[in-house]
C-alpha cells in the first residue's frame, strides 16, 4: 500500500502526541523520515524541548537519510540555540531530497526562513497544510496567537445535566473507563483548573493515576479572588488568565468556573462524558454564561468525535471561530 503525504503527515502528527505536554515551553513536535516507503528514523520532541524531534529521526537514520523525504509537522526551526543546532541546518546537511512540513512556524526567528533555508539548498522543501499537525500543535498555536493555553473543559454529567445529587454527591457519576480516559486527558495538559468552590467542598487531589504516567500529573490552579493553598497557583480572572508558559489547561469543575471561561469565551474544547443515568434533579454542570439571546447559542460547537466507553458516551467538541 502506497502512503500519500498527506499520509506521512498523519502518522507524524500521531507521533507528536508523545511529545505532550513535557516538551514545553517548546512545541510537541513529530519527524518521520522515510525512504522509498519505508520509515527509517522517527522522532518526537523530548522533556523540556530538547532534543528536536527532527534531530532524533536523523539520529535513528543516520547515512540512510541521503536522498529520503523528511515529514515534519512544524517547520524546521532555523534560529541559532545555546541549547542545540537549527533544525533546518541538520536537514540541510543530511542531504535530503525532500521536506515536506505541515504547519509553518508563527516564531518569527523561524516563520518561513525555515522552508526558504531548505530550498536554498536545493532542498524540495514544501507546506502542505494538515489539519492533523495543526491539531498536535494547538497548545503552541494558541499560545503564539492569543498568548494563552489551548483551553478544554470536562464535564462528567447524567443525561439530564447534573455533575451530582442535590447534595453534592458525584462519586460517581461515570464508569471506570469514562474515568480512566479523563486521567489520560489530565496527562496530555500541564496545567489543570477548578473553581474555589469545588477545590473547599471536594479537596480535589487533580493527579494522574494511571499507571506509568503519575509524572505527567498537570500543575494544579484555582479560580478564586482568595489566595491558593499550598501546591496550587490561583487565577482571579478567566478572561485575562495567561497560566504562564502553559500550553494545554484543563478545566474540571465546577459550575462557576466553567461558566467562567465560557462566558469569556476562553474554552476551545469541550469533553462531554455522559452517564446513562437520570437524576431529575440536583447540580447542573454550568452556570449562567451570559447569553441574551437563544440565536446566540447556536454555531458555536461542532462535534468532531463521539464514542462509548464502557456504558458511557463521550461528545467531543470544538470551538468553531
């Protein structure tokens, strides 16, 4: 079977995954090279950024890498670093005959220069715009555009709506593998948020715990006007919150704090687990968001995944802008 590269940059961007969210403050990036159809050197970016993950498929290549196609997901970077070589340089010198790249570089130290270094050399070196690189990046995009973190609110409800019982009971409201893929999700943010309220009522412990991945438990922040107890950073305001270098929150609850951020506007994603149970009554999962008119709710969601897990549903949904 023959791959496109279109192809090559799918499996390049599933590889990027791996990257998240240990390689910040630099972006999780994946490299494939490949040579006539065949992988040959892979890479992703490791703890802390470095190394690039183009630097570690050309390590896996070595001499092979002389007239492959290199597929990247980011453009190559093409500034000088303390820590490490220009990406575009390593390419350059391995002597590829291609590098195709799926999302350019809004760092503008890089943006272009990288593609225009390749082709200067002779290199085939092109863009071809993917949705899947794009998507393994949004933390760093985000970041890059509106300097804050790519946002995704969870939310484990009945079908009729309720986080919990009227008397705050919700352990639980979803199964073990609903739950066990919300832990997942923790790993692949680094940092995570609840409001003031949920973190005195539950003392949320907002850990990994699953095993092998305990140290990719996210920082711990709180929507609160008060001050943050030990272990925890406190935000007061949801429309101006940067969260520092932080390229993925998660927010988890409660009520408050996601009616926060989606009345400023500032969630990208939602993660909708849903129980197949009724409760007819007690706490709902979002309050007041502020909208004047029922026309306004509509066009902002699109859903871009639905599955079972276990007994449960999870909705996905992105932001449409």
């Amino acid at each position: 079977m023959l791959f496109s590269d279109a192809d090559w940059l799918d499996a390049a961007a599933a590889l990027a995954m791996r990257g998240r969210p240990l390689s910040r403050p630099n972006p999780a990036v994946g490299a494939l090279i490949v040579q006539k159809g065949r992988v040959i050197g892979r890479g992703w970016t490791r703890v802390g950024g470095r190394p690039h993950a183009e630097a570690e498929a050309l390590a896996q290549a070595g001499e092979a890498a002389r007239g492959a196609t290199a597929y990247v997901t980011l453009e190559p970077c093409a500034h000088t670093s303390a820590r490490g070589p220009a990406c575009a340089h390593l390419l350059r010198d391995a002597g590829l005959a291609r590098v195709v790249v799926g999302c350019t570089d809004p760092d503008p130290r890089t943006a272009g220069t990288g593609i225009a270094l390749l082709q200067g050399a002779g290199i085939a070196a092109e863009l071809l715009p993917s949705d899947a690189a794009a998507r393994s990046l949004e933390g760093y995009l985000m970041r890059a555009r509106a300097v804050r973190p790519h946002t995704t609110l969870k939310l484990a409800t009945s079908l009729d709506g309720y986080i919990a019982m009227a008397d705050g009971t919700s352990q639980w409201i979803t199964g073990p593998e609903a739950r066990a893929h919300g832990h997942a999700m923790r790993a692949r943010a680094d940092c995570i948020l609840v409001g003031g309220g949920t973190l005195r009522a539950d003392a949320p412990r907002l850990n990994v715990r699953l095993s092998g991945l305990e140290q990719r438990s996210p920082a711990r922040w709180v929507l609160t006007s008060g001050a943050a107890p030990e272990g925890w950073q406190a935000v007061s305001d949801a429309g101006s919150a940067t969260f520092d270098d932080a390229q993925y929150l998660l927010i988890e609850g409660g009520a408050g704090a996601a009616a926060a951020f989606l009345a400023a506007d500032r969630v990208d994603r939602l993660l909708l687990y849903r129980a197949p149970i009724l409760l007819g009554g007690g706490r709902p999962g979002i309050g007041d968001i502020g909208l004047s008119a029922l026309a306004d709710a509509h066009g902002r969601w699109q859903l871009m995944d639905r599955r079972r897990l276990g007994s449960d549903t999870l909705d996905v949904y992105d932001r449409t802008r």
